[in-house]
C-alpha cells in the first residue's frame, strides 16, 4: 500500500454516556472517519444506538459518517439513516434478500453504499455487488461485540476480496473490521485493506488520539 490508511474509530468501544465528547475527540485528532456499529439484537446479538443519535451528534462533526447497519431488513431503515446523517451506509449481504435494491435505495439518497460480510461468508458472494459498492467490509470478528479478537482467515478474504475490487470496481474502498491494532492493522493493510475500523485499541486506551497517529502511520 502506498498511502496512509483511512482510520474508522469505532464508537462502539466509546463511553456512551459521554459520546458527544467521543466525536469531539475524534474531531481532533487525524482519523478521516467516525464508524458507527447499528445493532439490533437480532441480526446480532447486542443493542446499540440509532437514527436519532446518529442525527443528534451530526451537527457535532465534519468527518465522514461511516454507518455500518448490523441489523435485520435494513432496505426498511436506510432512508432514514441517511437522512439522519449517514455518509457511507453499509449493509450485510447476509441481512437482507434483496441486496441490489438495498444499494439503489440508498444510492437514490446521494450516499455511498458499502457491503459488509461475516467471517464464515465467502468473498466470492460479493462479485455481482462490487461493481455497484463503494465500500467492501471484511469483518474480522463475529458482528456484535467490541474488544473480540482478529480472526487469521480473515487476511485471505482480504486478499481475495482486493483482487475483485481492482478487476470489477477499482475506486471501491476495503475496509476491515475487529481486532485492529497496530500488528493485525499493518497486516491487513498488506493484504490490501485501505480503511481500518478500531474501537477498543483507541477508545481502550490512556491516548486515543495517539492511537489514532500509531494506525496512521502504518
């Protein structure tokens, strides 16, 4: 890779009784983006944050709005996150049956669409969305969590997943989620990722920001 990753911290991993002061934070500091992880409890099995704090915090923050919907039906909910704020809406291919009308829906809103797959899903699912994608994310944990573990399998998907992108979509962005540090980042990035997503190596830490820096300079 020969630029600077995009850096995504994750406010998954923030203090969410303060999460105005985690956008600000990353409004300091170098990272390009702010992930949001949408949980619904029954795509996965945990509960987070939606529309109205997507829309609340928006005012709050220039950065690209990198939303990543881990939730059931989303072609049912993404008008509405990207009226709220969304700049990027990902999608999982494994949420919804309609895929390609998911991607129109949210095209038709002026934002960028991204499609996300789970660890045992293959890459090869992808090759008829990529053409149409702006982002492709690889999840490098099970979706639900924060503080997991990096799947290893994980850097072949990456590999494979770059080599449709530069056949079939070269301006698609990958982006690899769970389990980034700076060893699993600098290998990710071997393998052809160009956004990392990181939640608790930033917001786990004494210095986020300088983190931020470390996963910059990768």
């Amino acid at each position: 890779m020969n630029h600077s990753p995009i850096v995504a911290p994750s406010v998954l991993s923030a203090d969410f009784s303060c999460l105005k002061n985690a956008v600000e934070l990353i409004n300091e500091s170098q990272a390009q983006w702010i992930h949001w992880d949408v949980m619904d409890g029954r795509f996965v099995p945990n509960l987070t944050f939606g529309m109205p704090v997507i829309n609340a915090l928006r005012p709050y923050s220039t950065k690209v709005f990198d939303v990543h919907l881990m939730i059931e039906q989303p072609e049912k909910y993404v008008q509405e996150f990207a009226r709220a704020g969304a700049d990027i809406i990902t999608v999982h291919y494994e949420a919804t049956t309609h895929l390609h009308r998911v991607m129109q829906k949210v095209k038709n809103e002026g934002k960028k669409f991204g499609v996300a797959i789970n660890p045992a899903t293959p890459v090869d699912c992808l090759r008829d969305i990529i053409p149409y994608s702006d982002l492709v994310l690889i999840m490098s944990v099970n979706p639900g969590f924060g503080g997991q573990s990096f799947i290893d399998r994980s850097i072949e998907k990456l590999k494979l997943a770059k080599e449709y992108i530069a056949g079939l979509n070269p301006e698609c962005v990958l982006e690899v989620d769970g389990g980034i540090n700076e060893t699993t980042g600098k290998i990710a990035l071997e393998a052809g990722a160009d956004v990392l997503v990181a939640g608790s190596y930033i917001f786990g830490r004494k210095n986020p920001k300088k983190s931020i820096e470390t996963l910059l300079k990768l």
